[in-house]
C-alpha cells in the first residue's frame, strides 16, 4: 500500500511539472526578437513616458511591456508600420498636447550640453476604430528592433 501511495504521489508530482514545462514552451515558442533597453516616451493616453520597456518580437506579434508588466499585445493584422523617426520627425509627426506632455521627459532625455542625435522607433498600429503610434528611444539596437518588427511581421 505504501508503495501505491508514493507512486501515485511521483506520479502527479511529475504531471504537474511536465504541465509547467508545457506551458513555459508556449511563451518562448517563436520568439524571434527581445529588447529590453528601450524606454517608453508615449503613445498610450493613461501611462506616462520616461518608463524602462520591454518589446518581445513572435512570429504573429508582439508583446509590449512598461516596467515588467504586460501593456499591449499586437497581433500581426493590426501592426502598421515601424520605422525609425529623428527628434525633427517626431515633433512634426506628433500634436502639441503629446508633445507638451514629453516636455519634462524629453528635457531629461534630449540633454542640450552633448552634440548627440537621438533617433526614435515609431510603431503604429491599429487599437480598435483607432491608429495609434507608440515612441520608444534606445542608445542602442533601435536598427536591429526595427528591421526584426519588419522582418517577423506582415504588416496591414
């Protein structure tokens, strides 16, 4: 009988971790690109800029996080465009009210005593009945996010 017991209980226990295993296959199944130092400069109405972000590349979609939490998901039939914008490209692209509301961020993030040019990634998609953009900066690897959006994605 005590044997019984512990193999139904070995049993479960390996139920249980092979159900996990499963599980942990499906996130990174098709996971062609990950970047995780981006920062967040705007685009969603209700969360503010200046936020470390995470943009994971599928094969069908992204996945877009603001400070380890999920944000948005985007799948393939909504993405629009991603392209690479300048700071003059984004002040001509975006409204006064957005670009007000980047005034203090953009302060931090445009520092005036170095001769440095800051490019932006510009993804666009559709929310509902609605076109949004998102903008997100990076010191690095905007060029490889950008053409692995484009690459892995058909876009609308």
């Amino acid at each position: 009988m005590f044997i019984i017991i512990i193999l139904l209980i070995g049993f479960f226990i390996f139920a249980i971790v092979s159900m996990q295993n499963d599980k942990i296959e499906d996130k990174t199944n098709g996971l062609r690109f990950s970047s995780t130092d981006l920062i967040f400069i705007g685009g969603f109405p209700d969360r503010e800029g200046g936020k470390r972000s995470l943009i994971n590349v599928y094969n069908n979609y992204i996945e877009i996080f603001l400070e380890r939490n999920l944000e948005k998901t985007i799948f393939n039939p909504n993405l629009i465009n991603c392209e690479i914008i300048s700071k003059e490209q984004l002040d001509k692209d975006i409204s006064i009210g957005r670009v007000l509301m980047f005034g203090v961020i953009g302060g931090l993030l445009f520092k005036k005593d170095k001769l440095k040019v800051r490019n932006f990634i510009k993804l666009t998609f559709k929310d509902g009945n609605n076109e949004r953009n998102l903008i997100f900066t990076s010191e690095n690897k905007i060029e490889e996010l950008t053409r692995n959006i484009r690459n892995s994605i058909q876009f609308a």
